[in-house]
C-alpha cells in the first residue's frame, strides 16, 4: 500500500455572515475577505503540515490546483511542490495542473521537468481538467475542455519524450519550436496520475495510458462502480490494472475513540462540504463541461454537494470520509481495501476548519496505530509484501 498525505490550503476563516449565508464559495467570493498577514500564517502552518507526512513515514504529499475560492488556496501546485522539495525526501504529487486552463501547456512541461531534476526523481504529475468553476475563473468554454486536455497531455508527453526541436500544430496549441530544457530526470517522465470523481471518458482515457486513477470525493457505491469500470477498461486495453495503478483519495480523521473522532472532525467536515465547497450547479457544473453520457451519473453521485445543506453525518456513513478510533480506522480501511483492491491511499489529514493540533493528533496516531498495519494491504499475492518498492 502506497500512502499519501493531501492538503487542500483551506481559508476557512469566514465571516460568521457568509458562512451563514447561501452566497457561492467560489468565483464571486469577493477576496477582500482574504487578509493577506492571516494568509502568511496560514501558508507556514501549511507547508509544515505537509513537511510532517514526510516526517511520519507517508510514501509522499499531494498538492493541487484551485482559483478564485478560500476551499484551497493553491492556484499554482507547481509554486507549492517547489517549497516542498528541499523540505522533504518523499514523492510530491501534483495532482494536478489544470491542463485545459493553461494557454501554454509547455510550461507545464518545463515546470514539472524541472521540479523532477531538482528533487531527483521524485514528482508524480497529476493531470486534471479542472472543476466547472475555474472555466467561469478563466473564461473559457467548458465544451471545449476535454479536447483541450487531450491535446495539452500529448503536447507535455511529446515534448518529455521526444528529441527536439520539433514542430506542434494542433487545434488548440502552435509552436514552430518544442525543444524544452531541462528534460526529467526520471525516464520516459514522471508517473503520471488522474484524479477524478469517475467521468466515463476519464476513466477510458487513465486505463487506456496504463495511468493511476485516483478516485475523489465519493461514496463508497461509486468507488466500487468506477474501480471495476476501471478494471473492464484496461482488460479491453489487453492489460489487468495493478493495484498500485487504482487510488482512492477520501477524508481522514484519527482520535483516541469514536465519539471524539465524530466531535472534532464533523464540524470541520461541515465547514468543507457546506461552506467551502458552496456553489450554484451552473457553476459546480457549467452547461458543456460535462459529455451528455457521464452527466447522469456524476450528478447522481454527488447528491447535494455544493449546496451548502448536506448531513455530513450521513457523509461519514456513505463512505465520504473514513473516521474513528485507529482500531476502527484499521478495521474499515481493510474491508474497503478487501473489496476495492486500491493499492493507493490518498488521505486528506486536513479539511475544511480542521486545527493545527487536531490535525497532528490524527496524523500521528495514523502514522503510529494504522499506518503499519494496512502496510502489506493491496500487494498482489504472487508478490511478497517486502519486495514491493514504495
């Protein structure tokens, strides 16, 4: 089992009048509420927490991408890995830059090669479409997001990958010169990964690159239905995904018992879940940004989420976050691994209004109670647990 520690660089302090309020969280949040003196507070608490999964054992951190929201306040992940690399000696993952919302995917190509040469192999780069948002953020159509993306992930390939300098003409990107330098250290590139909250092409697309595909935010109905879409997609591919290659990507809350996990963590759930992630569905889901044959069920899948109003209660108990004592914490994990096969485990440690002593006491009694015993969990049975390389 491969484990990750996410961060989302939250901003959850709001005022009582917005968080009470039904205004969207994202976009139109006017950023006078952001005090810059409180965000330099924020940001060194932040950078320590993620230096500390690196501290407690975890295989690597994870950064991302958002715009224009206090639900994370990563608008560059490839500014936020570069703090971190001389600050740690485990894998970074980028998960991930927004392809489509870049005007020159060369940069991308240029920043992640160059964070992978200087941390010495260590990047894993996500790449992502971005939410329905960021497309208002940019004003860009979200019709055109997914060829975007295509396009831009085979731009970043070619030009890691193949000897310049050569020519790019594409429907969305020209360059009379691809021939960027550094070139990655790690050979053909960097692992790359595809978190997603389970579109159909996405999961075609993760299979079909031989990929990891990472699963978000999401019940454990539709964890199980995407992984085995998942698993059908690469045997159509003429390949059985690895456990390694399957990721799930969930809240995760440790304390001495149940009933003090549930008091501190719920709270900060709500603030993630009604408050951070508050928005209007034309903005969560703008008219395109979805294809007609994954809409149905990405929306069914997310139930309320966005409007402000959901049970988190009812949340923990569908599988959106994993919280308990470590003996409960172990237990749960086992049975979902049993059943899902992942062989990534991504866990969000800090969410939504979540303090800094709250999140190391669950860090360490993860690290301490937990984390060796899911160690040997997701190994292939032909493959013994102590040759397996993290």
């Amino acid at each position: 089992m491969k484990i990750f520690g996410f961060h989302l660089m939250p901003y959850p302090d709001l005022p009582a009048e917005h968080l009470n309020s039904t205004d969207s969280s994202w976009v139109t949040l006017s950023n006078a509420l952001f005090d810059p003196r409180h965000g330099h507070q924020l940001y060194s608490r932040y950078i320590g927490e993620l230096v500390a999964y690196d501290r407690a054992g975890f295989d690597g951190l994870c950064v991302n991408e958002h715009h224009q929201t206090p639900y994370g306040l990563m608008p560059a992940p490839d500014v936020a890995a570069a703090v971190l690399v001389p600050q740690t000696s485990c894998q970074i993952a980028i998960l991930g830059n927004a392809l489509p919302l870049r005007d020159h995917p060369l940069r991308v190509a240029e920043e992640v090669a160059m964070l992978d040469v200087i941390s010495g192999g260590r990047i894993i780069s996500g790449f992502v479409r971005g939410i329905g948002a960021e497309y208002h953020t940019f004003g860009i159509d979200p019709a055109t997001s997914r060829e975007r993306f295509y396009e831009a992930h085979d731009l970043i390939v070619a030009a890691w990958t193949r000897p310049g300098p050569f020519e790019w003409y594409g429907k969305h990107y020209k360059f009379r010169y691809v021939n960027p330098w550094p070139r990655p250290l790690q050979q053909p590139h960097p692992p790359i990964w595809s978190p997603s909250q389970g579109s159909g092409e996405t999961v075609d697309w993760a299979a079909r690159n031989r990929y990891t595909y990472l699963q978000t935010y999401s019940d454990i109905g539709t964890v199980r239905r995407v992984f085995n879409e998942f698993r059908a997609a690469t045997q159509k591919y003429g390949y059985p995904a690895s456990p390694e290659q399957i990721g799930w990507a969930v809240p995760t809350f440790v304390a001495d018992t149940d009933e003090r996990a549930e008091a501190v963590a719920l709270p900060a759930l709500d603030t993630l879940f009604n408050r951070l992630m508050r928005m209007p569905k034309d903005v969560f889901f703008p008219a395109g940004y979805l294809a007609p044959a994954s809409a149905a069920r990405v929306l069914a899948g997310k139930q309320g989420l966005g409007s402000g109003n959901v049970d988190v209660r009812d949340l923990v108990e569908r599988g959106y976050a994993l919280i308990g004592s470590p003996d409960t914490v172990r237990q749960k994990f086992a049975a979902y691994q049993q059943e899902l096969g992942f062989g990534v485990f991504c866990g969000i440690f800090q969410f939504g209004s979540l303090g800094h002593d709250h999140f190391t006491e669950s860090l360490e009694l993860f690290a301490q109670q937990v984390m060796p015993a899911i160690r040997g969990l997701g190994v292939p049975p032909e493959v013994p647990a102590s040759t397996v390389t993290t």
